[in-house]
C-alpha cells in the first residue's frame, strides 16, 4: 500500500516477521496440538513457548487464563457473556455501565443483553475526553454487574484513569474490564497495579494479520465458553487451537515489547511535528486534548468551515488516509460532541494515528497536501456543514 498512511488505529501493517514466523504452521506443522500423536505433539514446545511470550507481554501471570480468539470483537463478547452468566444470572446484579465514546462490541453488548432483562448505562466523558471515577460513581448501583472501558481512544488518544477506576469497581463489588487494543505496545504497565478483572485486545492495531484477538480472565473471574463445542483452551473456547495466529500474536508481541519506548518517543515526536506542522500552515486548525496524558501515535484535530467528509475524501485522491470513524468505532463527531465539543466543530474534526512505520517525509507531506487542499476549498456555513 503506497501513500501516507495515518489510519493505523483502525488497522496496521502487518509485521513480515510476524508472518514469516506463522507460515510455516500453515505449510508443514499444519497438525492440531489436540491429538495424541506426532502430528500434535511437534506442535507443544511451539505453543508453550508462545504463551509464555503474551503472558510476559500483557503481565498476566501464570494463574490467570488467556483465550486466543479470532478478532477482539469477540473477545469483548466473552466478557459479557461471562459476567452475565456467572454473576447477572446467578445474583441476579444485571446493570452493565459503558462509555459512551466507547467502540461498537461493547456498545452492542450492552444492548444485547438489555433484550434479557439486563439494563444498561452509558457515562459520557468530560470535556477533555475522559471518564473519571467520580462519573462512574454517580451511575453506580447496587446492581451493577461491570463496568467496560477502552482504556485509549482510537480516535482521540485520550486515556481514562483505569487503575483509580478499577480501585473503585473494586470498592464497590463490581467486575471491571479494560480494553488494551489501543494501548498495548504503545505504553508500559504494570497490570497488578491497574487492577482490571478482564483484558481485552485486537491484534491487527499493533501489527498482526486480521483475525487475532485475546481476552484475559484474572485469577478467581468468572469465565464462560463464548463458543462452545470442545475443552480447548480450558474448555473456553471450543475449536482447535488455532496455532499460526498464536505464533503470530507471539511474535507480534515480541516487537510490541522493543518497539515499545521508540512509540513512546519517536513516533510522539513525529505526532508533535505534524500537529506543530499543519497549526503553522493552518493557523485556525483546532488541536484537541495536546495538554492532557494521551496515547503517544494519535492526534485529533479540526478545521472549522470544512467539513471532515469531504477533506477526507480530498486527502484520500492525493493518498493521505486519515479517519473519521466508521467500522467499530463511532463516528468522529457523536465523539467529539460527546466530549462537549459543538457539533459544528465536531463535524469538521478528523483522526490521524500513526505507527512506528510513520517517517519525517509522511508527517511532513501530509501536512503540506492538507494546507493545500484547504486553500482550494471554500468554507461552508453552519446549515451545510451539519
């Protein structure tokens, strides 16, 4: 795919390590570890080794469970079903409290579970685009069964207080799950001392082929088979195990931890850059949540009197990709508006994310092709941007 691409927190590139290490458990080692022959048994040190890598990754440790599911919609969904079958069914705690930024599978969950006489809530964020405990507090229960968050914005970067959350959740009796997609290899933690019940993830954000996802069940968490239909991985998740997704998510997890600290400071320096870049060129471009913690790839920025459909559709014509939602995630304007932004500016915002593949050049030339296709466009009014 040639062109500047900026859109890596819907997907990224991925990793020809990564794929170079899954093929060959496509070509010669295509057996399944289930078997109690030589067709599985070759397969055993590949998978225990592979394991041992995401656990080290995600800092699980050895009592907790992790399921390797086919996308990180699904492993969402395992964590509702879970706590509405071994918490919401058995005690009869059935409020389910969301984000109201939040992506589609936890959204969907919730009014999913509505249709069996669960009931759901949504806590819209602040005006710098976070969910604090005290918003939480507010919508808090006695019924309430979890609490779910992304703990970063795809579109926005910004990032919810998880580890004052979860003390909260824990204070309160109540389950909590924290998504990581957009979070893991972009930033350490310590997950003891974040504290969530649950962890969640899709792999292709941090440079896995589509079709890798994880959940991971603490120690001691209710834990329900999403598909059910055999006892692999712990009678969890039937099927047999796929094992070129999990070498990838191995070796992709293997990079996430090296390229770790260049996120954290080459690719915020090349954010920083095109943000500086495109407010010199653009002077009335509006830069939101720069003065906050954030993820270190992603900005979002506006640009009042143009609407962000149609500059998407310019900037694509001269191969810049950006976002404005769509896909899992909600459109950048119901987001931005949500966070208190005025629908007129929310209408014209747009999401750039960057990876570790993002160059000078890239942050550089999108910047220049944004100013230029400005210049040509005529800002609307009010009644035609919205």
């Amino acid at each position: 795919m040639k062109g500047i691409y900026l859109d890596n927190s819907t997907t990224a590139r991925p990793s020809q390590r990564a794929i170079s290490a899954m093929l060959p458990f496509y070509s010669d080692l295509w057996g399944t570890p289930s078997v109690p022959h030589q067709g599985g048994n070759i397969l055993i040190a590949t998978i225990e080794s592979s394991y041992r890598t995401i656990y080290r990754f995600l800092g699980a440790a050895e009592e907790d469970t992790f399921i390797l599911t086919s996308c990180g919609a699904e492993a969402v969904n395992q964590v509702f079903n879970s706590v509405y079958h071994g918490v919401t069914r058995k005690n009869n705690k059935n409020h389910f409290l969301v984000c109201a930024t939040d992506e589609a599978p936890a959204l969907m969950c919730v009014s999913r579970l509505e249709e069996f006489g669960c009931v759901g809530g949504m806590v819209s964020p602040n005006a710098n685009g976070i969910v604090t405990p005290e918003l939480i507090q507010e919508q808090l229960t006695p019924s309430t069964a979890l609490v779910s968050l992304s703990w970063g914005n795809g579109l926005t970067g910004t990032l919810h207080p998880a580890k004052e959350i979860a003390a909260l959740c824990h204070a309160n009796g109540v389950l909590f799950h924290l998504d990581v997609t957009h979070v893991l290899g972009k930033m350490d933690f310590d997950l003891d001392e974040i504290g969530a019940n649950y962890l969640t993830f899709n792999a292709e954000q941090f440079h896995a082929p589509k079709g890798v996802g994880g959940v991971l069940f603490r120690k001691d968490v209710p834990a329900y088979a999403f598909i059910v239909g055999g006892i692999e991985q712990a009678a969890l998740r039937a099927g047999s195990l796929n094992v070129p997704a999990l070498v990838v998510l191995a070796e992709v997890s293997k990079e996430g931890e090296d390229h770790r600290d260049y996120l954290g400071t080459e690719t915020a320096r090349l954010r920083n850059k095109f943000e500086d870049n495109l407010q010199m060129l653009v002077p009335s471009a509006k830069l939101f949540f720069q003065n906050q913690e954030r993820l270190p790839h992603i900005s979002v920025m506006a640009f009042p009197g143009y609407v962000n459909e149609t500059l998407l559709y310019l900037l694509n014509k001269k191969r810049v990709m950006a976002c404005i939602g769509g896909g899992s995630f909600q459109q950048i304007a119901l987001v931005m508006e949500a966070c208190g932004v005025s629908r007129t500016l929310a209408h014209s915002a747009i999401s750039f994310s960057l990876s570790r593949d993002t160059s000078d050049a890239d942050v550089d030339d999108a910047a220049d092709i944004i100013a230029a296709i400005l210049k040509q466009l005529k800002p609307v009014g009010l009644e035609e941007l919205c």
